[in-house]
C-alpha cells in the first residue's frame, strides 16, 4: 500500500513526520468487492447444489423428468421422501450433487457477484440522487436494480443448469455447462440462450430486493438495540432475508409459473394480466402467496451460506463489513 509524508518541511528537523497509508484506489475497492462477492456465491453454489437439484427434479415430475416410475410413488410421500429415494437408488453425488453443479456456480456464483458487488454503489447512488436516507426502501430499490441486471446477464447459466438437473435421473449421463449451451445454440441460435430473460428479470429483481431490505432492516436493527456486528446478525438477519425474498417475489412467481405452463396444461392466457385477472377472480389474492412454505425452505440454506460468508470475506480484504 502506497504512503505519503504529511506535517511539513523535513529538511530542518524541525517538523515531524508521519507517515498515512494513501486510501486504494476505487477500481481496486471494486475489484476486491467483486472478489468476495463471487468466492462466497460459488462456495454457496457448490455446497447447495443438492437442494437446488431436488427442486428442480421435483418441479418438473409431472412433465416426464427423469426419477422413475419408484421416484414418483416416493414423490407422493412428500420432498423429503423423495430426496432419500434418489440418494438410496443414484447415490448423493450422481444423484444431486453432480447434476448442473457447474451451471449452479456459474449462475448463482456469477449473479451473486455482480449484484453484492455493485449494490453498495447503486444504493449510494439512489441516496444521492433522490436525497433520501439509508433505509429499507433504498435497500430494496438497489437490490431490485441489482438482482434484475445480474441475473439476466446469466441467464444462459441458469438456463443450462435447469436442463442439465431436469434430465437428471437413473441410468441418464447428463453433459457438462459448455456442452448444454452449445445445444441451446443449436436449436434456436444464440438469442436462445435468453429464451426466458423477461420473468428472470422481474422475478430476480424482486428477490434481491426483497431479500437485501429485509436483511438491510434486521441487520441495522439489531445493532441499534446494543448487538455487535459479528456472524450472530449476518445469520439473524439472512435468516429474516430468505422470507422477505419469498414475500416480495411470490406474486410474480406465482404469475409467471402458470403463465409458462398454461400450454403444456391445454390452457392458453392472452397475457400475463389475464392470469392475475382469473386468480383474483377464481381463488382470492392469498392464492398468489402459495408455495411460499417450500420457497423459504429453498432460498433459507442459500441465503445462510452466501451472505454471513461474503460479510466474512470483506472483512478479511480489509473492506470491513457490509454497510
């Protein structure tokens, strides 16, 4: 680290001299963000691949995926059942821990990074600009902004990780991240490695939002009554994140997942309005709160590995923690 010399003329001895470390540059303070950023997202990837596989191979039973006439009377049990039946048959890595890992840490571990490492900058920048004062609404701004740029900039990784998991099952060798982005290409050109980028967009711009102004909120409140920063409020507040990430995304999920399957149901909506129009009218506004249960239960390991992970990992750069 560079020093300056400050207190004076030094050529009579008669100033003191001291020496300040000179503050990094910001392209370096970026740098080491985007660092930290992307080495807890992998991390986190690679160690909650097995979740995300089960989810994704649950999800898609009903449309043939791969589990096996056992794997779906074991489903009927519920999730858990269902994700014991596949360690008992395939094994914990050929059956979940192996299926699109890679595409797991590209998307996860690449749209972590870029959205924890700008989010600071983004929501200083709408302080600034709007006047306003840090708080859970400026937190949830720039985590919208964030998390809608960050995972539609991946979405080909995303993409090619839900094909590799929902192919997954006994007997079937899936292919590596490179080799399922190259079949992507080929079945519609390079603007299909995006096929889905609208719904990412809005549906991860909600659940960075959600997710970092609810951590934001219960981080700053359990300082202000006396707890020091430490590993107990990055849990405390990333376990409060994962439910607020649910609550503001769930909506849109909700939309969004019937409007996608609507055609492979024989059921065919004008527009993502009309889905909200008939729920509204058939089922009540809780119907657009259901499945928030599993959705908490999905993003809760996620969101406590990353985020007490990546405070961690600033710390030790010298970046200090989160602010």
């Amino acid at each position: 680290m560079a020093s300056a010399v400050v207190g004076g003329d030094v050529r009579g001895g008669t100033a003191p001299v001291a020496l300040v470390a000179a503050e990094p540059s910001q392209a370096v303070t970026v740098a080491s963000r985007m660092a930290c950023s992307m080495s807890a997202g992998l991390i986190s990837a690679l160690a909650t691949n097995p979740t995300e596989t089960i989810r994704v191979r649950w999800q898609v039973l009903s449309m043939g995926g791969g589990a096996g006439a056992a794997g779906q009377a074991a489903a009927e049990g519920g999730l858990l059942r269902f994700g014991a039946h596949i360690v008992r048959t395939e094994g914990l890595i050929v059956g979940l821990w192996r299926p699109g890992l890679t595409g797991w840490m590209a998307s996860f571990g690449g749209a972590f990074g870029i959205r924890m490492g700008v989010y600071e900058y983004v929501r200083l920048g709408l302080e600034r600009a709007t006047g306003r004062e840090r708080s859970t609404a400026t937190a949830f701004a720039a985590g919208m902004c964030t998390g809608a740029l960050s995972n539609s900039t991946c979405c080909p990784f995303f993409q090619a990780k839900n094909r590799l998991q929902a192919r997954a099952g006994p007997g079937i060798q899936g292919g590596g991240l490179i080799q399922e982005l190259s079949s992507i290409v080929r079945e519609g050109g390079a603007p299909n490695l995006y096929r889905g980028v609208p719904a990412l967009f809005c549906r991860g711009g909600l659940i960075s939002g959600g997710q970092l102004s609810g951590y934001d909120f219960t981080k700053r409140y359990l300082i202000g009554q006396g707890v020091a920063e430490g590993p107990i409020i990055h849990v405390a507040a990333s376990s409060v994140s994962a439910v607020t990430a649910v609550l503001a995304s769930a909506p849109a999920d909700v939309v969004l997942n019937r409007y996608q399957a609507a055609p492979s149901l024989g059921k065919h909506y004008a527009s993502l309005g009309a889905v909200v129009a008939e729920i509204m009218k058939e089922e009540g506004p809780l119907a657009f709160y259901r499945g928030v249960v599993p959705n908490i239960a999905k993003f809760l390991p996620l969101f406590l590995m990353s985020m007490p992970l990546f405070e961690q990992l600033r710390r030790l750069a010298g970046l200090g923690y989160l602010t």
